[in-house]
C-alpha cells in the first residue's frame, strides 16, 4: 500500500493509522494466545466457544448506550480510555498464563478468570469500535472520507494478517506469558503515539434527551436504509455459521498436526485475503450492481468453509481460508463504503455500535455456537454445517432481499 499517493495522509490520520496498527496486531494475538493456551490448558472444545461469549456478552449489552457517549464525548479522550483499559488486561493475561499463576490458582481457576478479563475486553470493545470508526471524519475533509475508510481498512488488515503470524510465532519461540508482554508493549507506544491527536468536537449535543431515545435515533437509521440493514443482516449471519477461525486451535493441533506456527499461519489466512481483496478493489471498484456481488461473495465464503472444513492438507486449507478473505474482503468494502457514504456524523457513533451487533459481534457468537456444535456434534461436521448454512442464506437473500441485492452507489 504506497500511502504517499493519498491526499487523506494529514499528520494526525496517520498518527491514528500507526495507532490502529498497533492496536489491531496486539488484539489479533489475543485470540490465537488465549485459544492455543485454553485448549492446551482445558483440553475442550467448549472452552473454545466460551471463550467468544465472554467478549460478545458484554460488547453486545453495552452497544447501544456505546454509541451515545462516542457521539456525545471526544472521541480522542475515549479511545486512550479504552487503550487503557487493554493496557491493564493484556498485563494481567501476561502473569495469568505464566508458571506463576499456577502457584496460586487451580487450572479451572484460571480458566474462569480468563474468562472474566474477556468479558472486560467485550465492554472495552463496545466503545473502542465505533469512536474508531466515528472520528475518521474529524480527522480528514469530507471529500477524502472514502479513501480513508478505505486505507483505514488497508492498515487494519495489514496489521491482522500481522498479529496471528507474531502470535504463533513467539508461542513456538517463547511462550504465551512473554507474547502477551509484548501485546502489552505495542498498547503502550500506542497509547503514546495517538495522544499526540488534538481533542476533538463533539458532533452531537442530545440536550434533554435521554440516552434511550438516542440510541432510538441510530436504530431507527439503520432500519429506515434497507440496504444498510441487508448488507449488514448478511454479513452477521454468515459470520455467524460460518465462522470457522473458533475452531482452528482443533484443527491445528489435532487434525492438521501443525503446531502454533501453523495456527498462526491459518489464522492470519483470511485476513490475508481480505487485504488483497480491498488492495484490488482500491484500484479497480466495483461500479454497478455492488449488492449482486456482495451476494455472490458470500456464497463462494460458504463455498469456502466446506472446503476447509473436509480438508486433511494444510496447504488446501490454507488456501480455502485465503480466498474465504477474498470474498470477505467484497463485503468489507461494500459495507465500509455505505457507511461513510450515507452515515451522517452526527449519527456516527450509534450506528457505529448497532454495526458492531451486527457484524464484530458476529465473530463471538459464531465462536461459541462453532464451540457448542463442535462439542455435540463433532467438529467437522459443525464447520460443514455452517458453510452449508452459509450458502443457504446467500441464496435467500439473492431472492427474497430485493433492495440488498439492487444495492448499488
């Protein structure tokens, strides 16, 4: 991505660029750190499931008012808050993973006290998403706000094929405890760097209205746009059966016979896809019919997850994720597009948080119910399921969803 060419690098959007690097790496590592040391540490695929529902929970509850105070607050201030927030968790995960914890906990101990410190992420979550995506627009002028969605969703991406390749490789190198200190140390400069932003405007005043009746306001945007609803509808449900990273510790460790390495590898797999995917797509856009590919796209991601799902080679599931992030990758530009298009900014951070149900939220609930499946059923057989799943909703949208499907700007 050769960054000089873009108008939209002013000083402090690329402060918030190496920012939103940084960050995304070290919360990348989190999951391949805390899914290879749970399922080594507990032996269950349950664990794995769980562990994506103590961070949805929370993100979930606490969407909406989210949304609220990232419109009512500096958005600038809000985000070192909740950097500080991962600073103080990302320690904790480092000493809880490490030989000492052992000394004072039992292993069911400190499996549930993972548990708790994810749930404290989910709620860190809820406010770092949207005022990531909200002040975007109070760091460029209105005519570069496509461009920098769109080089905002480069870096994120560079930085998540980054994180899991890191991730599996200091668990081979070091360990858990010390790959966690370093997650620790990328917040930190983060931190530092991004407090070099000025505070900024608050973009809406709600007065006498109350926090209920605002987040009334972003829910009723969201529904009022169809295709906004569609596109977000479709994505939330594909992730969500179709989302077969919960279960790569098993098919690393126990079917593929990888190791750490080559779970970092398959995890950074789809991000890749989705970066080359956006890279594409920045230099050649979709100009006509985007909704009638965004369909398309989330049935070969379907496809894709049948693929990996009966395969015995890391080299074909390696693959199969890959392209799964190439189709991913369609559906990552249409919706980023629509919502810095047609998003007004004083609505920014509400709609932001509904997004953050639909989509981010998605992950986790994906995660668990893959965790659930693949404890009652097998694992194959839940990611075969989802693929499936996912493929039926495609082909449901493609006939019964009219105004995703004429989506076009």
């Amino acid at each position: 991505m050769d960054i000089s060419k873009l108008k939209v690098i002013n000083t402090e959007f690329t402060l918030f660029l190496v920012t939103r690097i940084l960050v995304t790496a070290g919360i990348k590592m989190t999951p391949v750190l805390l899914g290879w040391y749970l399922y080594e540490l507990t032996g269950s695929k349950l664990s794995l499931g769980v562990l994506g529902l103590s961070e949805v929970v929370p993100a979930i509850l606490f969407a909406l008012p989210a949304g609220v105070k990232v419109d009512t607050s500096d958005k600038r201030k809000l985000i070192l808050t909740c950097l500080s927030v991962y600073l103080g968790i990302m320690v904790i995960f480092s000493w809880l993973t490490s030989s000492y914890s052992k000394e004072v906990f039992s292993s069911k101990n400190i499996e549930y006290l993972i548990y708790l410190l994810v749930v404290l992420t989910g709620w860190a979550r809820a406010y770092y998403s949207p005022a990531n995506s909200a002040i975007i627009a109070q760091l460029v002028k209105a005519e570069e706000l496509v461009k920098a969605a769109t080089t905002n969703s480069m870096s994120w991406l560079i930085a998540a094929v980054a994180g899991p390749l890191i991730a599996g490789g200091m668990i081979a190198i070091f360990d858990v405890s010390a790959a966690f200190i370093f997650v620790a140390s990328l917040i930190a400069v983060a931190m530092f760097i991004f407090s070099f932003v000025t505070p900024k405007e608050i973009t809406y005043n709600r007065g006498d209205t109350k926090t209920w009746e605002s987040v009334k306001e972003g829910l009723d945007f969201v529904f009022n746009h169809k295709p906004l609803l569609g596109a977000m509808g479709l994505d939330m449900f594909a992730v969500l059966f179709g989302g077969a990273v919960a279960m790569l510790p098993v098919f690393a460790k126990d079917i593929l016979h990888v190791g750490p390495q080559g779970f970092g590898i398959l995890m950074a797999a789809t991000y890749l896809g989705n970066f080359l995917a956006i890279f594409y797509l920045t230099r050649r856009p979709l100009v006509d019919r985007q909704g009638h590919y965004l369909i398309i796209s989330v049935a070969g991601f379907g496809v894709c997850i049948l693929i990996f799902a009966l395969s015995q080679s890391f080299v074909l599931s390696f693959i199969a994720l890959l392209v799964s992030g190439l189709f991913d990758g369609v559906s990552v530009i249409v919706r980023g597009t629509i919502f810095q298009l047609f998003v007004p900014n004083q609505m920014r951070g509400r709609v932001s948080s509904v997004n953050s149900i639909f989509i981010n939220s998605s992950n986790e609930l994906g995660q668990f119910e893959s965790g659930v499946a693949a404890s009652v059923f097998g694992t194959v057989p839940s990611v075969v399921f989802g693929g499936l799943m996912t493929i039926l909703i495609a082909t449901y949208a493609n006939f019964k969803v009219p105004a995703l499907k004429k989506l076009k700007y």
